[in-house]
C-alpha cells in the first residue's frame, strides 16, 4: 500500500503537488531513503492540500471524485512575468552559491538589467520589501488562494495595496539580493504551498 501511495504521487500530473514529488523525489534518489519519503508523504497533510486546491486545479478534484465535467476558469492563466530564459527550475537543485542541494520553490528567469517584470495575474499588491535573499521583491495577491512573488528587482514600480492588471509591469529586473546574474526569481503559490510556476495554465508552453 506505501509504494501504492508513494507511486500515485509521483505520477499526479497537477502542480498542487509539485513541492511534494521533488522532496519525495529527492529522497528516493539521492538518500536512498524509503521511509524518508514514506514520513514526507503522509506527514505532508496531502488530504488538505488536495481540498484547498479543488476550486483552483478541478481537474485534480475530478480526478478523485470521478466527475469530469469541470475546467479550470478560463481567468486562472498565467502571464510570463519576464520575456527571458528559465535558466533555474522548481524542485531540488545544487545551491548557485554554496553547491549545496536545496529546494528552489521558484523558478528563475534570466533577462537583462532593467527587462520589465510584469504581474502574471490581476490582484492587489500586498507586500513590497527587500532582505538578503530575495533583494527588492513584491507580492500580489489573486484570489482563491493564490499569491505571486518577483525577486531580485532592481526597482519596485507599485506600493502596499495598489491594484495591478495582468500584464502590468511592476518591477525591474536586477541582481539585489542572493543572486549570481540579473533575473527574476518567481513564486506561485497556492493556498500557502508553493508549486511549479511551469505547471500553471498559460506557463505551461513556456518550457
């Protein structure tokens, strides 16, 4: 029943468990460890996470449910927030600074200095601040759930509640911050769990 389990996570195609298959991932092929990934799946609260994100990914709910007379909202499709290269992906990945393995729960976006970033999705602004790690960075929030996140701005060109359009240019590309190269580090997350921003509606094609 555990490998029935650990399979059927790793083969769901939905980006609400992307986080999980890269740390069960990681435990299966790097420590070898069996019962690490057993412990990360069923203390992971995979039953909530599935529940908080029916009304966002119902093809996922669908699935469980045997309906399939559903379709993700038309309005819930990402824009590219930066015209560039994904030069880092979401999942497990040696550190660009120390080489050390962690987990990246973003993707990162290579473009050159002053390359406008813009809002994937409609939303109100919620956070603008900047720290070691992410530089100058900002939040939007989008509803049902869903918050986006854009690091390493050179500048930040909205404040705290400001309303955003999608498509709406919001930041400029920089390297403040943790980062080796100008890029835009970007987050999708979902109900507080972060997934692959190349899963979502609209991102989809962009690898």
């Amino acid at each position: 029943m555990v490998l029935g389990v650990l399979f059927a996570v790793m083969r769901a195609s939905t980006p609400l468990l992307a986080g999980l298959q890269g740390q069960v991932r990681y435990y299966l092929t790097t420590d070898l460890d069996l019962r690490g990934a057993t412990q990360q799946v069923f203390s992971s609260g995979l039953r909530e996470q599935i529940a908080r994100g029916w009304r966002v990914f119902p093809e996922l709910w669908d699935r469980l449910t045997g309906r399939d007379d559903q379709e993700l909202d038309d309005d819930v499709s990402f824009a590219m927030p930066v015209e560039g290269t994904v030069t880092s992906g979401f999942g497990y990945r040696p550190d660009p600074i120390t080489g050390e393995v962690t987990f990246h729960t973003g993707i990162d976006i290579g473009a050159t200095e002053g390359t406008p970033v813009v809002a994937a999705l409609a939303g109100t602004v919620t956070n603008v601040a900047e720290d070691d790690a992410y530089g100058k960075y900002l939040e939007i929030d989008h509803g049902q759930g869903i918050v986006t996140l854009y690091a390493h701005a050179r500048d930040i060109l909205v404040s705290v509640g400001d309303p955003v359009s999608q498509g709406q240019t919001v930041a400029l590309v920089g390297m403040t911050g943790r980062a080796t190269t100008t890029h835009c580090h970007f987050e999708v997350v979902v109900s507080g769990q972060p997934v692959d921003p190349l899963q979502m509606k609209g991102l989809s094609d962009s690898q």
